[in-house]
C-alpha cells in the first residue's frame, strides 16, 4: 500500500510517502518523498496526486489541557486536508490517528525516544542512509507511515 502520513500545523505540515510493501518511502509523482510544506502547498499536493492508497493524518487531540490559536489552526487544516481528497476515491480514502496510538506502537514516550526507535528500524538520519532528509516535523510523519507499516489496523481517531 502506499501511504501519505502527514503531521499537520498552523502554518507547516509534514508528510511522508511511504510504501508498506517495501517498507521504504516512494516518490509520488510531484517528485518529494518527504517535506515540510505550506498548508496551500500541501492542499495543492493532496489533489494533484492521487497514488496514495491512504492519506494519514495525524489528529489533534486533547489532553485537558488550555489550548491555543494554533491547535485549532491545526485541526481547521486537517479538515482541509481532508476535503481536498474527499470524493477522488473511496470515502475511507483518509483516515485520522492519535498521538498516543501512534507512540504506542513505535515505541516511546517523548519525541526523542520515538526518533530513536525509528533510528533503530531504518538507521540514521545521514547522508547516504535510508532516513536521510529526515527533520523536524517529518519525524512525526514518518512514525505515523512506519505504525501503520507496521500495524495495518492501527485503532483510529
């Protein structure tokens, strides 16, 4: 299968493309791999490529604690995301997971243990390795890629 896992933000996402089969990313036909991209660009990406099996978007999720301008930025985006791609296949075209379903099956509590249990799978973030490119944001989107790699039924938002 092959997946778009993306971390949306206010402003900035991050997306992954990723195959399951080869347990590798993909380059769809806009030619990135992996980014960290404007919300328009990122819209703009969604409805010019229609390879992906899945659209996978981290959600935002509340923990009891106030929130912000920019978490509701954030899921007012993830709507338009998700209606970029609505009608271009299947309903279930794009599906929503949590942070702590995603933390649970890679492993980890904080950002930095879940970096380094994506390091250990795939290796480092180097010039040269399987992970090179990988920043910021994108770590988050490739651990959403990677827990449904790994998990197919991975429980939903």
């Amino acid at each position: 299968m092959l997946l778009t896992a993306i971390d949306p933000g206010p402003s900035e996402s991050a997306y992954v493309c990723w195959d399951t089969e080869r347990h590798d990313f993909w380059t769809p036909r806009q030619g990135f791999k992996m980014g960290l991209v404007s919300t328009d660009e990122m819209i703009f990406r969604l409805k010019r490529d229609a390879q992906s099996d899945l659209i996978a978007i981290e959600m935002v999720q509340s923990y009891g604690m106030t929130v912000g301008r920019s978490t509701f930025e954030t899921a007012l985006n993830v709507g338009r995301f998700m209606q970029s791609v609505q009608g271009r296949n299947a309903p279930y075209l794009v599906k929503l997971f949590g942070r702590p379903t995603i933390k649970g099956q890679i492993g980890g509590k904080t950002d930095g243990e879940i970096r380094a249990s994506l390091r250990m799978r795939y290796g480092e973030a180097k010039k040269g390795e399987k992970l090179e490119g990988v920043k910021k944001d994108i770590w988050s989107a490739l651990a959403l890629a990677v827990a449904i790699d790994e998990r197919p039924t991975l429980k939903e938002w």
